[in-house]
C-alpha cells in the first residue's frame, strides 16, 4: 500500500538539512530502486522553484510499505530525523488515484 510521509523542518535547520541530504537521497534511491517510490520532493519555504536562504517547511515521500507500521520504522529512521531537520513527521495511508 502507499503511504504518505510528510516531514515538517524546525527553525533555522537549513544547514542540517544539507549536511544530512546525501544519506537521505540515498534511502529514497533504495525505494525508487525496488520500485517502491511514487514521488519525493521537498517544500520550499516561500513561493520559488530555489528558496535560497528561506529554505523549506518540509518534506513530502509517497512510497509503498507492506503496513503502516513499517512506513513509520522507515520514516522514523530517516537522516533529516536523526540530524534534526524535522520537527515532526506523519505517516498516513495513500489511495493514488491519478495519473
């Protein structure tokens, strides 16, 4: 099933953010590598395509999990966690409709 992940950033995080985004990238190349990705990108924090120094609000992954359960053990373990990028994290289930 699919389930979206939704990282929100904490304040003042953007170098966090950067020094952790090659080990976070590389668990997203692992999921699109099994075929398990639907789509991955960052929010920016003000309406542009390159935030600069406003950096973003957070993070969205659509992947697909065999539970709930493992989506959150997936998102829980994620580097932008750990380096404390994300002030919180959601996981719910997805219906992918469209395309």
């Amino acid at each position: 099933m699919w389930y979206a992940i939704e990282g929100r950033d904490g304040a003042d995080v953007l170098d966090r953010r950067a020094a952790a985004r090659e080990a976070h990238l590389a668990r997203l190349h692992t999921l699109r590598d099994e075929g398990r990705l639907l789509l991955a990108g960052p929010c920016p924090a003000i309406d542009s395509e390159d935030p600069g120094p406003a950096g973003f609000s957070g993070s969205i992954v659509i992947a697909g999990f065999e539970s709930l359960e493992e989506a959150r053990a997936w998102a829980d373990a994620d580097p932008y966690v750990a380096a404390g990028v994300y002030k919180s994290v959601e996981v719910r289930p997805f219906r992918r409709v469209l395309p």
